[in-house]
C-alpha cells in the first residue's frame, strides 16, 4: 500500500503560484523559527519590533518553495495569506490580540472547506470546481482566534476511500516521509503530519475516521490528537461516516494540540454530535509539572480473543516508554483487552460513506460530479480503465445497506467496542491506556468514538520515528492532553540527558 509516484497533474494552483506567494521579501527570522512553538513564536511577536505574522508566512511560504517539492505535503497555498497576516499584524500593533493563535499559520487538510479561493476537493479532480461556499466551522474559529490559514495539504485521495498508496492523490502526488523518502507516510492525514514534521508549518489539522490522524503522527514523528466523535465540529469537512469522522490537531508538541484543540472547540448546531459536547474547556490547564504522579495507566499486557488470552509482544521501544512514566510517579497497571467483533466494521462504514458523500456530492455546487457512481466514471474517463485504480470506491458504490438496516448494526458494534475501552478504564480505575503503536490499539478507540493521542516515543534501528499511543473514555481529553504532555516532556528530559 505503500508507493511513490507523482500524479500527471497538479492543480494549477499548487504549481503557478509559488513565485507570486513568494515573492515578498522581509527580515530574517531568528534561528530555528521552522521548529518554534506557538508559544515561542507568540512571544517574539510580542516584542516591539520583533518578529511578525507577514514575516513568518513569508518565512513558511519560502520553505516551502523549497522543500516541499520533494515532499509533496502541500496541495495549494492561501494567496490570500499574506494580507491576512499583515492585517493581523496591524490588529496587533494596535493592542488588539484574539488568542494564543494571533497571527499563526496553520495548514488544513484539503478536505476541510474553506470560503475563499482555494479548492476543497480531498485530492480528487472530480472535486475540483468552484471553491466551497463558506468556511467549515472549525475554520470559523481559527479565523475568530487569529490564525493564519496558510494553504491546503495533501491527503491519500478522497481520505482514503477511492483505494491506492497512503498519502497518494490524483491532485497532489505522492506525500514521502521528511525522516527517509522510502518509509511509511500513512495516511489520510499524510501532507498535514509531514508538513509539520518537516518544519513547513507551526500547526496543522488533519480529520480521522479510523486512524487517519494517527497513523501519519506516527509514522513522521508529530503529535496527532483524535478527540471523541463531537467534541470539535465536522460541519464543512467531506464526509466519510458521522459516526466515526472528526478532524483534529497535529502539531509538534502536546501543548500546542491542546491550544489548536481550544481555538477549534465551540457549539455547532448544525452539528447534532457537537451539541452535546463538553464547552468551554481550556484544555491547556491541566498540562503542568508533576502531572502523571499517581496517576493510574492501564497498558496491555494480554488481549482476549476467540475465547483465550493472548501474550502482548511489546517493543523494546515501548518498554522504555512504560520506564519513563513508572520514573515520573503513574502508577502502571498491566490490563487484559477484550478485542471487539469487527467483522462487520468495513460492510458498515462503506455503507455510510456511500450515502453521506452522495449527499454531499449532490448539495456541492460547480462540481464536475454530483455522485459517488458520477465520479467513479469521471476517474475512468480521465485516469484509464486497464487498471483497478478506485477499488475501495466501486465497493463504496455496491454498498446496498440502507440506512434503517445500518443503525442497529451500528449501535450494536460501537456499544461493543466502547465497552471494551470502559471495561478497563472502570473496572481498573485508569486515567489512561497507553500501548505501543504497534498494536492497532487506535483502531477499536476510534470505532468507539474515542479520544487517542500519538505521542513520539524515539527512534527505530532505522532512524524513523516511534510512537506511544495513549488513549481514554469518551470526553476525557483533558486528563488524556495532561497525562500525554507529561509523557512527552519527560521523555524529551530523558533523551536531552542521555538516558
């Protein structure tokens, strides 16, 4: 599933512009902006005379120029960026600062609508059309807290679901991993994590329907954040199932998820998920010295399946993530994982993303398609037929589910797979689940609509990124950020010291 080619064509967006979105000059900027947090980049805008939005966006827009055309991680830059961040700058020099964002950049997944010029088209040409009516609600927000949106990145087309190499689109190319070209990218998410792993862009969001966020966060060594299903809005953002979809941040640290996830966060009526949803929450509070202490973290030690329970085969990796929380005072409890029935996991998920991308497809305007089955024939008519190139969106297609069959399928198999998270959390009294990566354990969390973090844990014998996987009970993002961002900062302690 993994290849590397470039499509035909790239959007003309992504190719004629780089030289007009560049051709400001400004300032140099202090050393090691490509790798400042929010935090620090904040607080050199801050200074008189210091650094300032138009500044870093040229800077970004200058990086990638050069770098991204061996990474393929951007689909389309904002013409539009620049004026946005001189005006902000100008908001600012005026005493006027939204949010902890004033004046970040931030790259969005080019599945996630925007009301301006760019295209939203999750990497297929048979989304390519007029530019989406309105921004998507997260959007909204970003633009109400300050942020900067910088461009658009790639994805594996249609999130996915059209069936091909991770982090391939017919629109953008192929997305390889900045650590080493010929390793695992993932996907869907993959232009957002290797944007923010290579340095393109401070902040990122990506959107998950099963892994879609962690799985590049690992694989490219970022922090990827998937919240419980309705926590952040998906209004605005092409569907895949509403059970299942939600964006989330991927950034480099876990501080700076959490300030993404707090610019993002607010209640969406045309989102019923989102109704119900925790509001108000800064989910930077509890990200403080000392958090893991006593803390109790269930890791997997066997899962139970067809009846008998299986030893879990953990990394030396991860047995050195499990040193660094017993060193930081949690308490570590080895748990047993009942492994939900997914047999019918992939007959229901195609169903939905049969109907909700016809639905979207239909209430698009100035699309060239306005059906799964129209855009099936417009990839044959424009890519060739002497290959299967969409076998995942022709099964799409043959889905015959209706929605009345598909509920109480639904209801039932995410009631299990929720279960078999509660099932530890409570009857162990954990604040958190860790396991290796490696495991898969993000799969059942998002079937169940639960929240999961990746987390970079170190280096393989190859040099590419690890990752700890930490994940909890619906609505427990803030003890899941706290617990997480003690993790990363005490393994980061660790590596400084040689450990």
């Amino acid at each position: 599933m993994f290849g590397i080619g470039y499509g035909v064509n790239r959007a003309v967006s992504h190719a004629a512009s780089w030289m007009e979105l560049t051709a400001d000059t400004s300032k140099p900027v202090p050393p090691g902006t490509e790798r400042a947090s929010v935090r620090e980049l904040s607080e050199q805008m801050a200074r008189p005379g210091g650094l300032t939005s138009e500044d870093l966006v040229i800077f970004l827009q200058e990086r990638i120029r050069k770098r991204d055309p061996a990474l393929n991680a951007i689909i389309e830059l904002n013409p539009q960026a620049l004026e946005i961040a001189r005006e902000l700058d100008r908001e600012r020099a005026s005493g006027t600062v939204r949010g902890p964002l004033h004046g970040i950049p931030v790259l969005l997944k080019d599945n996630i609508e925007t009301g301006d010029t760019q295209q939203t088209s999750a990497g297929a040409f048979g989304l390519v059309g007029a530019a989406a009516i309105k921004d998507a609600f997260i959007v909204e927000r970003l633009r109400q807290q300050g942020a900067v949106i910088l461009g658009k990145t790639n994805l594996t087309e249609l999130a996915g679901f059209r069936g091909g190499p991770d982090g391939f689109s017919h629109r953008g190319g192929q997305t390889l991993n900045p650590h080493q070209a010929d390793a695992q990218v993932g996907g869907s998410s993959s232009g957002s994590a290797v944007a923010v792993a290579a340095g393109l862009a401070p902040l990122a969001v990506g959107t998950e329907t099963n892994g879609s966020i962690i799985v590049p966060a690992a694989f490219n060594g970022v922090v990827g954040f998937k919240p419980s299903v309705g926590l952040l809005s998906r209004s605005g953002i092409i569907p895949a199932s509403h059970r299942q979809d939600t964006p989330g941040p991927m950034t480099r640290s876990v501080f700076d998820a959490a300030l993404l996830l707090n610019a993002m966060s607010g209640s969406d009526p045309q989102d019923s998920a989102n109704v119900d949803a925790p509001q108000g929450i800064d989910y930077t509070a509890l990200l403080k010295p000392g958090a893991l202490r006593d803390k109790r973290i269930g890791y997997p030690a066997t899962f139970f399946a067809d009846g008998e329970n299986l030893p879990v085969d953990n990394s030396p990796q991860f047995q050195k993530t499990l040193e660094v929380l017993r060193a930081q005072g949690a308490v570590l409890v080895p748990v047993n994982v009942r492994l939900a029935d997914a047999s019918r996991y992939g007959e229901l998920l195609f169903a939905d993303v049969k109907s909700e991308l016809n639905d979207y497809l239909g209430k698009r305007a100035g699309l060239p398609v306005k059906s799964v089955s129209e855009l099936i024939a417009f990839n044959e008519k424009r890519d060739g037929s002497d290959t299967d190139h969409q076998p995942l969106l022709k099964e799409i297609d043959a889905s015959t589910l209706t929605s009345e069959e598909r509920k109480p399928l639904w209801n039932e198999l995410i009631q299990d797979f929720r279960s078999t998270v509660d099932e530890l959390i409570d009857g162990e009294k954990l604040d958190a689940v860790v396991s290796d990566f490696e495991t898969n354990s993000y799969f059942a969390v998002a079937a169940a609509g639960y929240p999961g973090i990746s987390v970079p844990s170190g280096k393989d014998e190859r040099g590419l990124p690890t990752s700890a996987y930490f994940f909890g009970a619906r609505w427990a993002e803030p003890t899941l950020l706290a617990v997480a961002h003690g993790y990363e900062e005490a393994a980061k302690a660790g590596s400084r010291s040689g450990r």
